[in-house]
C-alpha cells in the first residue's frame, strides 16, 4: 500500500467553513441561517443527500457571486432592465447555428 501525498492547498469546496469565508458579509446571515437548518435536518440519514446539495449550491453561489458585478446584473434580470432577448429569438439563434 502506498500513501497518497497530502495537498495542503486542496481546500474542499463543500466546507462550509470555506463557503462562509468566500461569501460576502452581505451573504454571510442567510449562509448561516440555512446551514443550521440543513444540519439539523441531516441528523436523519435521509436528510444527508439534501445537506450535500445544499453545500454545493453555496460553493456554487460563492463563485457567482464574487464575480464583479454580480449584484448589478442580477438585478438587471430581475427587473427585465438589462439587454438581452427573447427566449424563443435565443432558441432561433441557436438553431441556425450563430
């Protein structure tokens, strides 16, 4: 048997104390209030599945929201306020190969 060597700069993506340290202050609250609940709900083995997905949509998240100008395009979406095309204008284009 062979030991594998250990990556000391390998964090894991899914902990949560990474999560928490990547997010924004802004993000930080709504993280840690949803983290204890989807602990406490993990406590049953049919809850694990769900504590996974709820970390990997907070590692996810993290990145997304670091990005610069996160906030400002999300808002453009939101209120329709931003460029941008129909769906079905999007699904033509992609069809026709452009």
């Amino acid at each position: 048997m062979t030991a594998l060597p250990v990556d000391q700069d390998h964090e894991d993506p899914l902990d949560p104390e990474r999560i928490l340290r990547v997010l924004p202050q802004a993000e930080r609250a709504t993280f840690l209030i949803q983290y204890r609940r989807a602990v406490d709900a993990a406590r049953d083995p049919a809850g694990w599945k769900d504590l996974r997905r709820f970390l990997r949509l907070w590692a996810l998240r993290a990145i997304a929201v670091a990005q610069p100008g996160y906030y400002e395009a999300w808002e453009a979406a939101r209120t329709g306020t931003g460029g941008g095309m129909p769906l079905e204008d999007a699904i033509r284009q992609h069809r026709a190969g452009r």
